[in-house]
C-alpha cells in the first residue's frame, strides 16, 4: 500500500509541476507578442504631422489654431447629427404618444424604444415608455424605465410620479409615500404640487387602515405572531418564505402565473399560517382557470383570517362563475364591508347589483360549470366532406317497413282505398327523398303539360282566358200549330192536337236529357279537379248546382268510420285516426284513451292546432257530461312543446283552458295537480 500510495503522490507533483511549466511559456510568449505591438506602429504614425519644436512660435501657434478649428467643426458636425437624431426620435414619440392614447400600448412600448435607440438621452422617452408598462402590468420594466430617466434627468418630476404610481400598485404604501414626499420637495409646478399632496393623502390613509386591520386581527392570528416574535427561528422561516411571496408577486406581475403559483407554494410550504400567500395563489389559479383550487385557497384565506377582504371578492368570482348567485351576493357584501378603498367599493357595489338581478331573474343552475368558459377552451370541429371517388360505394341496408293495420284515411273529403289496393311506392323515389345511396335509379315518366294547376278547382278567371269562346244553349221554342190550310181542312182536330202534344213530349225529353249529361260532365270535372288540386278557392263564386237524375248512381261524398277506434299504437296513427273523425267520435275516442299515456301519442307533433282542437273539445263536450278531464290536461301539460304553444294560444283557447281549470276546482280536483296544469297553460 506505501508503494502505491507514493506512486500516486509522484504523479499528481508531476502534473502539477507541468501544469506550472505551462503557465510560465504562455507568460513568456504573451510578453513578447506585447513587446513585439510596442516596437512597430498599429496605425503608421510615421506618416503622421508630428507638432513642431516648442521652440519654434509661429509654428506652434499655427498648429494650435488649426486643432481648434478641426475640433470646432468636428463639433458642429456632431451637434448637427445629434439634432437630426432627435428630431426623428421626437417624430418617432409622438407616434408612440397617439398610440398611447388609443390604448395601444404595446404599439406604443415599441416605438418609445426605437426613439431611446435612435437618441438616448432625453428621459421623456423613458418615461413614456414606463406608462405603458404600468398600463400592461409589467412593473418591473416600469421602475426600471423609471430609475433609468431620473438618471438621465434628476429633476424630472413625471419620472417619480410615475415611480410612485407603481409602487402603489405593488401595494408598496411607504416607497409610494417617500416619492410623494419627494416631488413635494422637487416641484415647483402648483398642479404637480396639488396632485402630490392627494396622492399623499390617500396612500397615508390605506397604510394607517391596513395597520389598523392588522391592529385587529384574528386571535389566531395574534397567536402565531407572538410566537412568531418569541421564537427567532419561526422568524427567520417567516422572513425566508416573505421572499417567496416576493419573487412570487414579480412573477406574477409579469403575468407568469405558473411561476408565480410556485414561488407562493414554496412560501405555504415554509409558513402557512399567513393568509396572504393563499389570496396570492388565488388569484394565479383563477386564471389559470383551475377554480377548484381558487376556491380552496380562498376558503383556507378567510379561515386564518376572516376580516382580509381579498379572499372574499376571488371567491366570489368563482362562485358567480359556477353559478351559485346567492353565495356570491354574500360574499360581495362581506368584501364592501371589510373594504377601505373607494374605488373598489364601488366596482364591488356594481357587481352586487348585478347578482342580485340574475338572483331574481334567473332560475339556479342544474351543471356545474358555464359554457361560456367551455366554451373560450373549445375547438370547432368541421365535417370533412369527401370527394366522390373517395365515397363508400356499399349500398346501406334497407330497413323493412311493416303496416300497423288498415286504417281509414280521408284526404279533402276523399277517402283514399286500403293499403292492399294501392300501387306501391318504388324504393328508388324513398331514395331520392332521403338521399340514400342504394344504387337504384328512379325512371321519372314525361309529364303532359297541364295548365289546371296555374289556377284553382272551381275558378273561371284564368280557365276564360284558355278556354275557346262557348255561347249558352238555346231553349228550344215549343212548337205551335200551324193554322190549318186549305189543304188540312179535311183532317180531324183530334188528329192535329194529338200530334201537337207527341211534339211536346218529345222536346221536353231531349231537353232533359242534355241537362242530365250537361250536369254529368260537370260534376265530372269537379270530381276531377278536387284530385288534382286539393283545395278550393274559397275567395271565388261556385257555380250553381245542377240537379241530378235520379236515376244516376251518386258517388259517396266522404266515409267517416261509425264505431269508436281502438287504441292507438303510435303517434302516427292517432293523428291519423283523429284526422278522419267528426267531433262526437272525437269526444268518444278521447273518452276511450283515459288509461292510456296521451302525452306520448301526442309526441313532438303536438301543434297549436292540435291544442285548440283538444281544448274546443273538452270544453264543449265534456264539462256538459260532467266527464273528468284532469287526466286529458296532465297528459297536455307533460308534452315538451306546451311551453312555446301556450305563447301561440288564441282568445279562444285561453278562455277554454279557463273554464276547464275552473271545472277541475268544482269537481275537487288536487290543487296541485290545478295549479301545475295552470302554470303551463295559462301563466
């Protein structure tokens, strides 16, 4: 082991030694290159005027006089170039001066600087610059701006102002009072000097406030600051998480607030018995938008010390912003209460009176958060649109459609036959409905052009202008009997009024029969005209009706069902029922669905319509019959869609649904079940 110990000492004397021998070739080779700068000119000064022999007078007053004149004009040219520099840094505040006013502020910072790099000595511009510093929160660079102008400047009053107004901010109230002591000592400018005092004033009256708060404190709090005071190392660790808070608030006044969360965490960590690190950290998860641990930190301030007003308006925020309004209306008023500062008793003063009216107006929320704040985080999704080759070719599968049963549909009086009997519709055209891509093809025939739908059924205003002139049938003149000639004189008279009435009969059987067929064909094109159109003019005269033979078969006008129907499967087919019913089988199939859940037969199709119908007919039919309607109403008043069909009610339906309520309080209908139904119908 010595021999291996004595080996490691010989190596690390020779590293050292050789180390030391280095140091001194690179000193001997640093002298020689100073020696080697020393012995030949850098700039060839040989070629230089060197100044005469002192001796020699003229010489040496001429070579003075010429070095004053250079120098002169060397300064002309440097005060030339120097007011060139700031006039186009004055073009250039003045710029940053306009933006500054528009709230531009960051517009403004940018072009102060481009005015301090062109000329960097006038303070002004350092100044202007450190305003809208302040303006944007950012402190730091406001003192710095403003340290930086008093140098160039001693007596530039805006600079302290300025120096002192971000110093209040930082709710530093004795820097903010010892600059204001300072322009009053400074300035000699009355408005200055006014405004000064003021400022004074107010900064006095919070420093004394708070110390007054702090005189009257938590007995808690009084306890762990006398122990904080008896037990020096308490001191000291209180003192060393201070210094957190501190380079947590310059964090957080250059708006870093995750750096700034952590320097206020390393402080609880160290002390967290002080309030102020928790409505500190607060206000950095406010906005982060981490709110659960905002309103926990708020809740640990207020429990250390429950007369510090900040925690109260944070949390208050939080509340609001989840929706609990009532809360936040007490903590407002405890925050108004515990504030000394005007300006903030009066911002608070406006919020109150803004929760109290969404207290009174709005209804509280069901979720927990407000999609106003989902929304700033959201990100809109757009559908991606293919191009066609790139679409599926597979033909989606079809869904069989099964019949619920033969049921009576009635179309503009004109019952439509039985499913069984009626052509049914192509696959292709429910394709085309409902966009589909199926891969059949629809072959549409060609359609004759048919001027009947340019006008209404029963209309003769446009049917003149396209059909060819007609003149009215002639009524046919009976015939009289000639006198009798010469040459009848021989034929009876029997004979002669025989013929004469055979005549008669006659005529009058062909008139008859062109009526018959005139009234035929006329009806005919009614009937037709009713399929195409569907509706009738109403605003237009009908024509007269023409009798009928007898003997011709009529066609049945319309097929209402006699029996009552059975109960609806769906909400299609109660609609369709109810459709083809007159209103006494509308009041029996109302009284037949009394067991069965009627809110889910009216569904979404519900329409005021709809409504006025249900109403007309309990009011007209069952409050007579003295028949319940209770379970009819709660069925309505269930439906989605009562709240905005209420609002499109008539006259009519409101008187209606009066009466029925008035019917359901006689008949000893619950009161609760009245004043739900009523809520929805009527208020």
């Amino acid at each position: 082991m010595d021999s291996i110990e004595s080996q490691l000492a010989v190596r690390s004397k020779y590293e050292q030694l050789q180390k030391s021998l280095k140091e001194l070739y690179d000193w001997e080779q640093q002298i020689k290159s100073v020696n080697s700068a020393k012995g030949q000119p850098a700039d060839n000064s040989e070629n230089k005027t060197l100044p005469p022999v002192r001796s020699d007078v003229k010489a040496m007053s001429k070579y003075s006089e010429d070095n004053e004149s250079v120098e002169k004009q060397d300064e002309a040219e440097s005060e030339t170039a120097k007011k060139k520099m700031l006039a186009d840094a004055e073009i250039l505040k003045e710029r940053g001066n306009k933006q500054c006013k528009l709230g531009n502020y960051q517009e403004a910072i940018e072009l102060y600087t481009q005015a301090i790099e062109t000329y960097g000595d006038n303070a002004a511009y350092y100044s202007n610059r450190a305003l809208c510093f302040m303006n944007l929160d950012l402190f730091d660079d406001c003192l710095a701006d403003c340290n930086t102008s008093i140098e160039k400047d001693p007596k530039y009053i805006k600079a302290y102002y300025r120096r002192m107004q971000a110093y209040e901010r930082l709710g530093e109230n004795e820097k903010a009072i010892a600059e204001c002591r300072l322009i009053l000592r400074l300035s000699k400018d009355e408005s200055e000097l006014n405004t000064a005092k003021r400022d004074l004033a107010r900064i006095e009256k919070r420093r004394n406030d708070a110390n007054t708060q702090k005189g009257a404190s938590s007995p808690g709090k009084e306890k762990a600051t006398t122990a904080g005071e008896m037990d020096p190392t308490l001191a000291l660790v209180k003192q060393e998480a201070d210094k957190y808070k501190e380079l947590g608030n310059k964090h957080l006044a250059r708006k870093d607030f995750e750096k700034a969360e952590r320097s206020y965490t390393k402080a609880i960590a160290l002390f967290g018995e002080e309030a102020i690190y928790y409505t500190n950290r607060s206000l950095c998860y406010w906005n982060l938008k981490d709110y659960d641990k905002c309103l926990a930190d708020c809740n640990k301030a207020i429990q250390l010390d429950d007369s510090y007003f900040r925690p109260y308006y944070r949390r208050m925020q939080v509340r609001e912003l989840r929706g609990a309004y009532q809360s936040a209306v007490e903590d407002c008023r405890k925050f108004i209460e515990l504030a000394k500062d005007d300006k903030q008793k009066q911002t608070a003063e406006k919020d109150l009176q803004r929760l109290e009216r969404l207290v009174k107006n709005d209804q509280p929320v069901k979720q927990a958060f407000v999609w106003s704040e989902i929304k700033k985080n959201a990100r809109l999704i757009k559908f991606i649109q293919k191009p066609p080759h790139l679409r599926s070719k597979k033909p989606l599968t079809r869904v069989p459609i099964k019949e619920l049963g033969p049921c009576p549909i009635a179309i503009d009086s004109t019952v439509l036959p039985p499913p069984s009997q009626r052509k049914s519709i192509p696959d292709a055209a429910i394709d085309k409905i409902f966009n589909n891509n199926t891969g059949e093809r629809l072959i549409e025939p060609k359609e004759e052009t048919n001027l009947e739908h340019l006008f209404p059924a029963h209309s003769n205003k446009l049917r003149n202008l396209f059909s060819p002139p007609t003149t009215p049938i002639e009524q046919r003149k009976p015939i009289i009997a000639a006198p009798p000639s010469k040459a009848a004189d021989n034929v009876p008279v029997a004979t002669v009024k025989k013929e004469a009435a055979n005549a008669d009969s006659k005529a009058k059987e062909n008139k008859s029969a062109h009526l018959v067929q005139t009234a035929q064909s006329k009806q005919n094109k009614i009937q037709k005209d009713k399929m195409h159109q569907g509706s009738q003019d109403s605003n237009e005269k009908h024509p007269t009706k023409v009798a009928a033979n007898p003997s011709t078969a009529a066609q049945p006008s319309q097929m209402r069902p006699t029996a009552v129907p059975g109960i609806p499967k769906s909400s299609a087919q109660f609609y369709t029922t109810w459709s083809g019913l007159d209103e006494d089988q509308r009041y029996q199939y109302l009284k037949a669905l009394k067991d069965t859940p009627l809110n889910k037969l009216l569904g979404a199709s519900l329409s005021s319509e709809m409504l006025s119908e249900l109403l007309h007919i309990l009011r007209k039919r069952f409050i007579p019959d003295r028949t319940e309607v209770t379970h009819v109403l709660k069925e309505i008043a269930q439906n989605e869609s009562i709240g905005i069909l209420s609002l499109m009610m008539t006259k009519t339906d409101h008187v209606a649904a009066t009466e029925l309520l008035k019917y359901m309080e006689a008949s000893s209908v619950k009161k609760e079940d009245v004043d739900s139904i009523r809520r929805k119908l009527i208020a």
